[in-house]
C-alpha cells in the first residue's frame, strides 16, 4: 500500500531536512515561483545543487529526511508524492 504524501517545507538559511522522521518516498519537488532565489539542495551524498523559483526536481525511492535544503527565510517547497 502507498500512502500519498504532501508537504510544505518553509524555508530558512540554515538547512532543514525535508522530513523529520525517517521516509522513503518518491515525489516531486516542487519550489515556489513566489521564491526570489535559487534554493541550495544537499543531497545524501553532500554534494548541493542551486534549485531556481519554479523548478521542478524528482526524487525515486529516497530517504527524506537524509536531504535538505535551504534559502532565505520566507521561502518555501512543496513535496508531492508517495511513500511505502
């Protein structure tokens, strides 16, 4: 059974995991086109990739709470999708 997901994960300077709890689950990142600026994602590996407003990024089978992101305060990404 899969279980929809659907989070919004406001933004700050520092990084913030994009699941507290440990989640394995594929969905879609989407940033807001509200954002004034790219968005800094860290991946498992350590490696960070600038995100811009209104982009799209796609995650298979992954640890949520192993990937974190950041921006400036007031900014924000949604994530969509299913886990189990």
């Amino acid at each position: 059974m899969r279980n929809f997901i659907a989070l919004k994960i406001d933004l700050d300077t520092d990084y913030v995991a994009l699941s507290t709890p440990p989640l394995v689950a594929t969905c879609t990142l989407t940033f807001a086109h509200t954002n004034t600026q790219d968005a800094t994602l860290k991946g498992t590996d350590g490696k960070e990739l600038l995100i811009p407003p209104g982009a799209q990024y796609r995650l298979e089978r992954v640890d949520l709470s192993r990937i974190e992101v950041k921006s400036k305060a007031g900014e924000c990404v949604y994530v969509v999708g299913h886990g189990g």
